[in-house]
C-alpha cells in the first residue's frame, strides 16, 4: 500500500492525470500522432519480452498440471484464468493510471468462491476441505503477487516516463506477463503447500481469515489518497465482473485440460490468453489517453462521432486508432509463430507442431485478436459516452473476454485437430 500511494502520489504530481497520461507525441505546435514504424518500434520488443515470459508461465503450467493437488482439486484450473486475470487487470491497470492493488485480496476470496461454485455445479457435491484449500491458495497467491508486482510496475513505469517511452506501449505487456509468470508460479507452489497439509484442516481457514481480517486495515490506508479512495468507490464492478467471465474460461479449462487428447492446452493457454489480453489492453489504453487529449468525457471527438462503428472504422481507416490496431494485428501470427517455436525448442509439450495445428492455433489468435480490438473500439466508445474513464472500466473487461475467447478457441482447435486425426487425413 506504501508503493502504491507513493505511485499515486507521482502520478498526481505536476500536471495530475492528463500531464502524466499523455503518451502520444508533442510538439512545440501540439499534439502528432504516432505512425505506423513508430507504434511498431515501441510495441514490438515489450510484446515479445512479455510473450517469452508467458511461454515460460505456459511451461510451468505444463509442468503443474501434473502435480497431485491439481488432480485431486481440479477446481485450481478454475482459478487460472481468474487470479491471472485478475493479476493482469489489477496491474495493467496500474500501468495505465497507477491505481491499487487493495481489491486485490478481495476478489481473490470472491475467484475462490466462484471456482467453488462451479466446481460443485458440475461435481454435485463441495468438498468443505478442497474449498478451504482453493480458498487459502487463492487470497495468498494474490496478496502476494499484488505486493510484488506493485513493485515492479511502479519501477517500470518511472523507468518508461525517463526514458521518453509510451507506457502504453511497453507498462501494458510487462505488466500482464510478469502477472502470469508470478501469479501461476505462486497458485501453484501455495495451493501444493495448503495441500500437503490438508489433515490440518484448519489452516486454511485460519490463512483466510487473517487476510480478510485486514483489510479493513489497508482500505483505511489507502483512503488517504484522494484518487485510490475514489478507485475503492467504484473501481469494483469492472474486476469483479471480469473476474467471473475469467472462471468461465477456467471452467473450459477445467474440463478439457483432464482429457486425455486436451493436455496440450496447459502450455498454450496463457500464451494465447495473455497475447490477445496484452494486445487488447494496449489499444484501450491508446484509445482512451487519445479520448482524454482530445476531448473530456461524455464527449466523442469529431472523428469518433460514430455511435456503432463498424469492423472497417476499426481497422481500415486513417484514424490514428485505426492504425494502431493493424500494427496490433500484424503482430498477431509472426509474434505466436516465435512463442509456438519456442515452446517446441523448450519442452515440445504433449502436441505435435504440425502444420494442421499450427495453422488451426494461429486462425484461433487471430480471431480472438481480431474480435477484442473490435469490442475495444465498441466499449472505449460507449464508456466515453457515458462519462466513464476507459482505462478503469474496458481493460478488466477486455481482458477477462481474452481469456474467454483464448481458451475456447483453443478448445475448439484441439478439437477440430482430433476430428481431423480420427478421420486419416492429419498431418
């Protein structure tokens, strides 16, 4: 909480929000828009730093799937997209306008109780010891990982501002792949832990208590600042709500993830899922610093006067938005190209790369690329219109629906693949 007041208060400093958000490139005469070369510059090598690292985090999702408290509490998949989600929401929002990290404990109880939730919708039965395990893993993992990445994004940040870089650029993408990285990491190693010592069954009720109990405490603290105590008035709905549409996808993952011909997913899952959240994060954020230079809220400017624009406005106009989503797009196959040989370099994983699965995995990135700029644009635009900063309430949604559309897509590729492979005629 010290790290992120201080944040605050950095960011409040001198010219307050706008001074500090404005990302895009001035000159003595006002504002010029960034071109093509110049956004690709700036995205490409944190876009694919923070790929490699979600290769890495897909790796040690490959390995853990086969530790003993994944098997026997296969509720911990629910958990994945969620608490990475929330990690990924939490900080990149950090990035965008450097707000707390406080909901941090609560939604990782809330993750818990929905992986509960539907864990015992499709078992039939909760098991009150795995619900305290799941518990226990969850708010540890997340006061955890909110501490330390607090840190770094805060070093980040300051680091891009000195360095004359766009944050959205490169804040966004750090931020979510050091999120997945820490965050699996940290799932994986306290749930095995509160699982070894299961017989003590109260221990993990004990561990939840003892950071429900204090946050009080910390929203006390934090109130202090102006701008995090409005943030803990309404920075709430976004996050809990992607946080949900995020276990859906862990459910997804969950019953596919077991399935004998599905274990491949474990090692693409946060790639695909953290690619297409990185991505989509960017452009809401550019959209949004855009909106805040050029117009105030409940206003569109001019140019997006549009009330619905169409998939052509979004990624074939001159608009400077426009532009920036075909250099997101075009990022799309040859960055996954990279991170799929990657993984095959690595580890080679349970799927063969053949060339059926990997045309199949990169249709899946593109879709689900494709259809988060175009929910972005739709989104940034009616939460202008309604006098609601983009950056606190489109990145959570965004980034929840990546993860949605990633491990379903995913699903369906293994199982196009499979429906190819019974019939003789895969590669």
């Amino acid at each position: 909480m010290v790290v992120t007041h201080l944040a605050l208060e950095l960011c409040f400093q001198g010219n307050k929000l706008r001074g500090f958000r404005c990302k895009l490139t001035r000159s003595a005469h006002g504002f010029l828009p960034e071109s093509f070369w110049i956004i690709a510059a700036q995205v490409l090598l944190p876009y694919l730093m923070s790929g490699l690292g979600m290769v890495a985090a897909g790796i040690v999702m490959d390995i853990v799937q086969h530790w003993e408290v994944f098997k026997e509490i296969s509720e911990v998949f629910i958990l994945v997209p969620a608490l990475v989600g929330l990690k990924g929401n939490l900080e990149m929002t950090l990035a965008s306008r450097l707000s707390t990290a406080v909901q941090a404990t609560v939604v990782g109880f809330l993750a818990a109780v929905a992986a509960v939730g539907l864990g015992g919708l499709t078992r039939g039965r909760v098991d009150v010891i795995h619900a305290g395990v799941l518990c226990a893993s969850s708010v540890t993992t997340a006061f955890i990982a909110a501490l330390s990445l607090g840190l770094v994004m805060v070093a980040v940040i300051i680091g891009s501002r000195k360095a004359g870089i766009n944050p959205d650029n490169v804040a966004t993408p750090i931020a979510a792949s050091l999120g997945d990285l820490i965050t699996l990491s940290l799932l994986a190693g306290v749930s095995s832990l509160f699982f070894y010592y299961r017989d003590m069954w109260y221990l993990p009720f004990v561990v939840c208590g003892f950071f429900l109990f204090l946050i009080p405490a910390w929203v006390i603290v934090a109130s202090r600042s102006p701008p995090i105590r409005e943030v803990l008035k309404s920075g709430w709905q976004p996050v809990i709500l992607a946080m949900s549409i995020s276990s859906i996808g862990g459910l997804i993952l969950d019953k596919t993830v077991s399935k004998p011909n599905f274990e491949g997913m474990a090692v693409f899952t946060p790639v695909i899922n953290g690619v297409g959240g990185n991505l989509v994060a960017i452009q809401a954020s550019r959209m949004s610093t855009y909106l805040h230079y050029w117009s105030v809220p409940g206003a569109l400017p001019f140019k997006m006067s549009t009330n619905c624009p169409g998939p052509c406005a979004t990624f074939c106009s001159s608009d400077v938005n426009s532009k920036s989503a075909r250099v997101l797009v075009t990022l799309v196959v040859p960055g996954h190209i990279l991170f799929l040989y990657t993984i095959h370099l690595l580890q080679g994983g349970h799927t063969a790369m053949t060339p059926t699965f990997i045309v199949c995995y990169l249709f899946a990135a593109l879709f689900q690329v494709g259809i988060l700029l175009y929910v972005a644009s739709l989104m940034v635009h009616w939460l202008w219109r309604r006098g609601l900063d983009p950056d606190n309430y489109s990145i959570p949604y965004l980034t929840a629906l990546g993860d949605l559309l990633g491990t379903g897509f995913l699903a369906l590729s293994f199982s196009m693949i499979l429906m190819v492979s019974s019939s003789g005629t895969g590669d």
